[in-house]
C-alpha cells in the first residue's frame, strides 16, 4: 500500500493536473493499494511499453510491518514497524489523469516499483527514528546522476503509526505488508 504522507506533492500534482485539493487530504490520510505481483529489482532501469506513457520516479520510504489487527490504533502500529527501506514508486503521468477520471483509482498508471536492497530495523536507524519516521537525506540519482536531495524528515503530515492505522482501519494487515509514505518532495 501507498500513503501520501507529503501532502505537498499531492498538491503539487493536483496543481499540474488542474485538479482542486480538498481540504480533507491535510487531515485524512491518503492510501492506495498498489500491485504486489512483480517488483522492478533495486538497480534495473524502468522499461515500459512506451515512453509516451510519461515515466516518473518518486523516491519514497517504505515500512514492513508484523501483523496489524484490523482496528489498530497508531501506537499499535507502531509496534508493528519491523523494517524500513527505500522505494522507488513509479508512476505514468501520462496515464494517471484519465485513469483517475474513472473514479476507480490507479492500476495501469502505477506500474512494478523497485526497493532498496537492504531493509533496516529501526532501532539501526538511530536517533534518524523517532518511532514514526526517518529524519534523514533521501538521495535520488537519475541515469546516475544527481536529480534530488529531500529531507525524509520534513514535511511529512502522516506518519508511519498513522498510515498504517489508516490502512488497518477495514482489515488486518500481515505480516510482510508494506506501506509506503508517499513521495518525499521537499
């Protein structure tokens, strides 16, 4: 699952789209369910179908977590946070505006995603952890190079224990489930 805990870049999207934000999205967290069948492995490059599908990379955190029971409060959320590593959630500009327009939420414009090749606990985080996120550079390098450098500490609205809450509130979640943050786009 993906959160959009930076709220700014789902601002910044609607933005590009023409698209009105409610008011809501800053109080209310955002969670799609993302494919789980195919990853991209961690240093490939993006290949699609045809480029004309506008391909955009996000750089993103992601938390694996224990079982949730659904229902789960955000401290027992928190709990559940086992790992944490990297995410790069790709997404297909192009495709995602009539594919919203539906109604019925992304499946082709969000194609495989790639994950680091480590997942760290927590507790190696250090004080970058405060329980709920990492305070800590992102770096994004395209072909590369140096494309973006966020703090994964800013701007981020919804925490982990929060989206995982979110995710929690109409099922369990098990075991191995990953919830992203959303993209970092300070």
């Amino acid at each position: 699952a993906d959160g959009s805990a930076y709220v700014n870049h789902v601002e910044l999207v609607r933005k590009a789209r023409g698209a009105e934000m409610p008011a809501s999205f800053w109080t209310d967290p955002l969670i799609y369910q993302g494919g789980s069948d195919s990853f991209i492995p961690p240093r490939d490059p993006i290949r699609m179908a045809d480029e004309a599908f506008g391909i955009d990379m996000e750089a993103e955190v992601a938390v694996i977590v224990d079982d949730v029971p659904m229902g789960a409060g955000p401290d027992q959320a928190r709990d559940a946070i086992r790992l944490v590593m990297l995410v790069n959630d790709v997404t297909l500009r192009a495709i995602t505006g009539p594919e919203l327009a539906k109604g019925f939420g992304f499946f082709q414009s969000k194609p495989s995603s790639a994950f680091s090749p480590v997942a760290v606990t927590p507790d190696e985080l250090g004080d970058a952890w405060d329980g709920g996120k990492v305070s800590l550079p992102l770096l994004a390098d395209l072909n590369g190079k140096p494309f973006g450098r966020a703090d994964a500490g800013v701007d981020m609205i919804f925490d982990f224990p929060a989206l995982i809450a979110h995710a929690a509130r109409t099922r369990p979640l098990a075991a191995g489930a990953i919830i992203g943050s959303g993209t970092v786009s300070n």
